[in-house]
C-alpha cells in the first residue's frame, strides 16, 4: 500500500525564496531560510550559555528545532516587516490569528500521524516560557547582526533600526544575550583572514 504524498518540506523549503527587510534598502540581501537557520544556531548557543554559566536547565536541542520553525509560516504570509506588524495592538492582533491560521494550514500539510509530533515546534503557543524568551532573543540578535553587517557595508539606512534593536536587548539583559554580545559578537566585525588567525 502506498503512502499518500505530503508537500511540507517542499512547501517549507519556499522560504528561500522570501526576502526580508522589505521595506529596507538592504545591500545584504536576507531570506528567510538564512535567518531562520541563524536563529537557530544562536537560541541554541544562548542555550546552552544559559546552562553551562547561568543555571539554566534548558533543552537546547529542542530551541534550536523551535527556531528552525519560528518564521515558517511566512512561507503562507510572507515577510511582515516589524513596524507594520507591530504599528497597534489592532495590527499585532491581527496579525497574530494569521500566524495561528497559518501553522494549523502547515500542519496539515504533514501526515496526519506525523502532526502531533511537528506541533510543539510549529505552533509557538506550544513553546514553554523559557524557549520563547530564549527563541525572541535569538530573533533579535540576527536582527541586530543583519544591521551591523549592513552599516559595515556602508548602509546608513540600518542605523536606527540597530539602535532600537540594541536598545531591546539591553533593557531586557538576559545574561546569554550579553555573552553573546562581549564573547561572540565581536567577530562578526573582522575580515575574513582576521577570523581564521592570520591577520
């Protein structure tokens, strides 16, 4: 007997193809798969920050799986850039039944015996606190490397928009952010060559 024919993945592996920033002049051009993979790399490393130095029992392997989904239904919505997403509580309301709309059409995409097993990292409402505390940080952090890396290309246009983000994170001081930030961030800055050691 044959199985019947799922279009997740196929479906999924469309977010290459949405830009983000879009209301931006971006000279770094960013899909949402690239971010979506970043993000994941960093919740997991703030992950495992917030257990090794900060007393943090946190399943780092499910944030990081969490992450890789965090943005997949806008492979249905598209990108919202956040100053329209967030413009009033009437739009983030709105905005947000459409993201729920949304992971209940990805779901259904999957076999139907395989969709209890994807929810818990479709469905944000599924997230405990701590991942989506440690899922947003991550969120941010990309975003705030994306605008760094673009002033660093010359692009004036991304100024306000790293000010704002480093605002953010300051206020909130989750103390892996600010790990992150002395430790690892730096490096983002250097050349290639200054990277591998031989600058």
């Amino acid at each position: 007997m044959s199985r019947p024919l799922s279009h997740f993945f196929a479906y999924v592996s469309r977010l290459r193809w949405i830009k983000r920033w879009g209301l931006m002049r971006n000279a770094i051009e960013e899909n949402v798969a690239t971010h979506s993979w970043e993000v994941a790399t960093l919740a997991h490393a703030l992950a495992i920050i917030r257990n090794r130095h900060f007393g943090g029992k946190v399943n780092v392997d499910r944030i990081a799986a969490a992450a890789l989904y965090h943005d997949a239904t806008e492979v249905i919505t598209g990108d919202m850039p956040t100053p329209v997403k967030y413009h009033s509580t009437v739009m983030r309301e709105a905005f947000g039944d459409i993201e729920h709309k949304a992971e209940a059409e990805l779901l259904a995409l999957l076999p139907e015996d395989l969709r209890d097993e994807f929810a818990p990292y479709i469905r944000e409402s599924r997230w405990t606190a701590e991942e989506q505390e440690l899922i947003k940080a991550a969120d941010r952090l990309s975003a705030l490397l994306k605008c760094e890396a673009e002033m660093q290309a010359g692009n004036k246009e991304f100024e306000p928009a790293a000010g704002h983000i480093l605002k953010k994170l300051e206020e909130d001081a989750l103390p892996e952010v600010m790990y992150f930030l002395e430790v690892f961030a730096p490096g983002y800055q250097q050349p290639l060559d200054n990277l591998l050691g031989q600058g």
